[in-house]
C-alpha cells in the first residue's frame, strides 16, 4: 500500500491543494515516536493564510482517512503526525515482498536506457594501488545496482595505457632490461625501472627530453617502441587479472586510452572546425571561460603530443556513437574534478546534450592505509594484491576453530567481503584510512557482521526446515516493536536502492544493511523464533526468510557473496 499517497490524497481533500504538492512535503519522522509519516503544515502557511498549528488542528478535525490503516493522527507543533496501524504495516511489508521473493529488490526502471559505468581504469606498468581498490569497488557496486534495476549496464576498464610514462619506461628498459627477471612480480620491477628513470630525469634535463622524443615515436607507431608497450601491458594485465579475479570482477569493455589514439584528429578537427582551438604558447588549447571554468583545457602539446583529456573527448565520441548512452559514469578520484570539469565541458562541442547531460565524474575522497600515504613515483606503495590475501588469511585464522566445512571459500567470502564493505561502508567522498582490522571486526558495522547475520537466518531456516507460505500468515501476530521495526526497513529496500542511484553512493545500501542486519539481531534477541505458537512461529520465520532476502540481495549489489556457514 502507498501509505504516502493515502495520507497525500486525505489531506488535498481538506484543503484543496493538489495531491502531488501535498505528497512532496510528506516526511518519515527520525524519531519513531513521531508516527510513521509527518506533515509540516507551515508548507501551508502561506497559502492558506493561517497559522500552521491552527492548520493542523483544522485538518485534524476534518481528515476522512481509512482508520484501519491511518490508526492515529496527533498534532506536534505544527505538524501532523500519522501513524500507521501495526497489521497494515505487517501487511504492507509481507505483501511488497512476497511478489517478488528471491528477486525482491530488482526492478526495471531502467529498461531501454543505457549507462556505462567506467572504473577501475589502473595504469599499465604502474602498481595497482588502493586509489584504484576503491574505484574497482564502487564501479562494481554501481554496475551491478544498475543492472539489478533494468538498465542495460556496460563496465568499462579505461586502462591507462598510453603517456610519456611509457616512453620513460622504454628508456628505461634500454638502459637496464637486462637486470631483470620479469616473469615474476613484473609490476614491482617495472615499477623499480620506472623510479630509476625518474630519478634520472630529474637529475639530466636530457634524458627528460630523450623520453619526449620517445614518446612522440611511440605515438608514430614505431615498431620497437611498440612491442616493447605491449609488454608491458600484457605483464600488467596478469596482475591486474589477479585482483579482478580476487574481486570476482570482469569487464564489458578494456579499451584503454591508448584505444583513442587514432581517434584523437577528429576531436580537433571539429573543435577547429567551430573556431574554439586557440593557440597558447605553441599549444592548442580550448578556452572555457564562458562556461565558469578559468583554467583552459589543453587539446594538443607544443610537439604536436596529444594529452590524456584529448583521449577523453575521442572516446566520449566513440562512446556515443557505440553505445548510444545514457548515462555515463566516470568513477575517479577527487583530485581529477577539474580535469573532468575541463573534458565535458570541451565535450558539449563535440556530441549532443542528450549525451554530455549523461557525463557524470563519480568521484570519491583520498584513501590511506594507516601507515601513511603511498605514491607511486616514490616506490613506497602497497600491493594490492598482498592487501586482498592479507584479508583472507586473517579471515582463515579467525574462523580456523570453527565447525564449518569448505573453510577456505570462506575466508575469501569473508575476508575478500570485509574489503569491499569497508570500501564502501561511508559516503563515498570521504577520506578514509583504510584499516583492515577494523573491517575484520565480526561485532563491528562490516561487511562479516552483516555476513554473519545472513548466515544466521539461514541456520534459523534450515533449522525449521520450511520457509511458511505468506497467505497463511497472521499478521497480528508480528505486531511487536522489533518485529514492526524490523519489516518497517525490510519494505524500503526499494526506495533505498533507487536512492542510491540518484546519488550513485553505494554507501546508501551499506549503512542500510547494517540497519537490517542490527534490527534483526534484535528482533532474534526478543522473540523466540521456533516456539509452540504455530502462527507465531510461521510470521517469525517469513520475516526471518525476508531478512535473508534482503541481506543476501544487499550484500551482492556491493559485490559481496553469503557464506552458507560462517
Ligand atoms: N588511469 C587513470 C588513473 O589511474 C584513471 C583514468 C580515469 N578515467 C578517465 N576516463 N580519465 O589515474
């Protein structure tokens, strides 16, 4: 039932304002003891020419509205608060889920639009670093929240694969290929060249300029410089495989930026064509002052280079014409807000509004481990990689002494799962310092509590051994606080997720399952769930079925698997 338009439509009928601009105002109070939903009739003040405490009391005394479902109506301070009656909310909830059971959740409002969802996006020959963890992690969620709603959703890796760091690199390899074996840990080698040359560079102006010149050639398509870049890329995608395979991640598309680079003389022939390419000390430049930005953006360097937005314009094109988007979402750190600022502000030039109205740079804060900030032209990072295993051996040590089965499926399920929920466990533009024993924590607000909440319902279903059916329940028997609190979340699943994707914040889903996860522990502490009460016994376990639904669908929109025990 739609408790809000109810409410909406009795309260238009008292006073004459249409029922949609009534139903906006309508709020759920935080405090519960503040009924279920809550009209501020100062909304209505002026409109009405009156006080809204005497509006309120007017369209107390008036209201015609169901008494079985609205059970009470008080007035606080110019508001009205409705409460709804507890069996309807049983009701509500228990209906809402059972037309969709398993798939409770999904939806298709996305049906015939498109978006892509670009993430992850590492760089080749450079280490995977927790920058790229967590644009890997909230990437995934959103394309999988997409999904779960009826869009057609595409992942897209846009691997840095292209940029002077490949010419430093191939002048690096010149000098000292042969001190290194790469068929092992071939990032941390080329990693190791790559601090080398760059020491080198800053100490000889020409070995700077030699590595420009490479690059040029390798723009050129010279042959040796070629082969030379897709070795790289192939010894890094080996380990970028690594993790994506930890991850359970695949992609729909791995077109990096180097995909672009024959694409690139369109963007400036038609941002020439329209007279926007202006000359700046030798390079071409798109200045954007009209659109608010001051800082030009930078289309093609003085040698003729072009740059890494020059390869965002070219494949917003391509991305256009391929896909037809809708949206399309970049997921990428803060420190490139002007970058993306600059690149789709150029882009209206280049494709229509259908498709730069679509642009959206998802970004998220700086994240550190506890020891301190890592970069990678320093050489001081953390693998990734040794991260992920980290948290799986840690998971294996704490469920060693337990009496379940498959022990080591488990400790990736959880460890891998403690990851991705601590990742994803606060607004997304936060800093964070990542601290993997604090996503360990089984009793904390992680990704294993709510994991072992899910489990737990499971062991309470098989212990029963039926799940009951939802036209035999009574629904006065779940009127109880932690049973209506419980159903009260279980039924905003729906709203949630489309709340999430309004603000593409994964976070929205995770302090939500916590939420669930933490009524449900109270609602197992309070009521006994097998009992002699067969009625009782049977709304319990459907709400507990319910809650196994919700958790378990929840926790795979992250990207995180259930455990069967735990
Ligand atoms: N490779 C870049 C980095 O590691 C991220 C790429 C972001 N995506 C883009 N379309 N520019 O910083």
């Amino acid at each position: 039932m739609d408790f809000k338009g109810l409410i909406a439509e009795a309260i238009s009928n008292v006073t004459n304002i249409s029922k949609e601009e009534i139903k906006q105002f309508i709020e759920i109070p935080k405090e519960e003891s503040n009924g279920d939903y809550s009209f501020p009739c100062f909304r209505l003040a002026k409109e009405l020419k009156n006080s809204p405490v005497n509006i309120a009391n007017n369209i107390k005394e008036n209201i015609k509205i169901d008494e079985n479902v609205i059970s009470k109506i008080d007035v606080v301070n110019g508001y009205l608060n409705f409460y709804v009656s507890k069996e309807n909310i049983v009701k509500t909830a228990i209906d809402k889920f059972e037309s969709q059971k398993e798939e409770y959740g999904k939806s298709n409002i996305g049906e015939g639009k498109t978006v892509l969802v670009e993430y992850s996006s590492p760089n080749i020959a450079k280490p995977f670093h927790i920058g790229h963890l967590k644009t890997t992690i909230i990437g995934h969620a959103l394309y999988n929240i997409y999904k779960s709603q009826g869009f057609k959703t595409l992942g897209l890796n846009h691997l840095g694969d292209y940029g002077t760091q490949f010419a430093k690199l191939i002048e690096a390899y010149k000098r000292w290929g042969t001190e290194y074996d790469f068929s092992e840990n071939a990032i941390d080698k080329l990693a190791d060249m790559y601090v080398r040359i760059n020491n080198l560079c800053s100490e000889d102006e020409n070995v700077l300029e030699e590595c420009r010149e490479t690059f040029k050639k390798l723009e050129d398509g010279d042959q040796y410089c070629t082969e030379l870049w897709n070795r790289f890329k192939e010894l890094s995608l080996q380990e970028f495989n690594k993790i994506y395979e930890l991850l359970g991640i695949s992609f729909d598309s791995m077109n990096g930026e180097a995909f672009y680079s024959d694409k690139m003389q369109e963007v400036i022939d038609i941002l020439d064509e329209k007279g926007k390419l202006i000359e700046s000390k030798g390079a071409k430049v798109v200045n954007l002052e009209d659109q608010g930005i001051e800082t030009p953006c930078i289309i093609q360097k003085a040698n003729g280079s072009s740059i890494y937005a020059t390869r965002d314009l070219a494949a917003i094109i391509y991305r256009s014409r391929t896909y037809d988007f809708d949206k399309c979402l970049y997921v990428v750190g803060e420190e490139q807000r002007l970058h993306f600022a600059q690149v789709f502000a150029v882009a209206k030039y280049l494709v229509d509004k259908k498709y730069t109205d679509g642009l959206e740079h998802v970004y998220y804060g700086m994240i550190r481990l506890p020891e301190g900030k890592m970069s990678s032209r320093k050489g001081n990072f953390v693998k990734v990689e040794d991260l992920l295993n980290e948290a799986i051996t840690k998971a294996r040590e704490i469920i060693e002494q337990r009496e379940i089965e498959n022990k080591d499926l488990v400790a990736k399920q959880v460890g891998i799962g403690a990851v991705i929920f601590e990742d994803l466990a606060e607004s997304r533009i936060k800093n964070q310092v990542f601290d993997l024993k604090e996503a360990l924590n089984f009793n904390g607000e992680t990704g294993p509590y709510i994991q072992y909440m899910a489990v737990r319902t499971k062991s309470v279903l098989e212990k029963a051994g039926y799940i009951p059916e939802a036209n035999t329940l009574n629904v006065n028997k779940a009127t109880d606080e932690s049973s209506i609190k419980l159903l009260k979340y279980l039924m905003n699943f729906g709203n949630i997720i489309i709340n999430t994707i309004e603000k593409n914040e994964p976070s929205i889903i995770s302090r939500y399952l916590i939420d669930v996860a933490k009524s449900y522990s109270n609602f197992y502490n309070q009521n006994k769930i097998l009992s002699d009460d067969k009625e009782m016994q049977d709304i319990r376990l459907y709400i507990t079925y319910m809650t196994k639904v919700v958790l378990t669908n929840g926790l795979n929109l992250l990207g995180i698997e259930v455990p069967d025990k735990m």
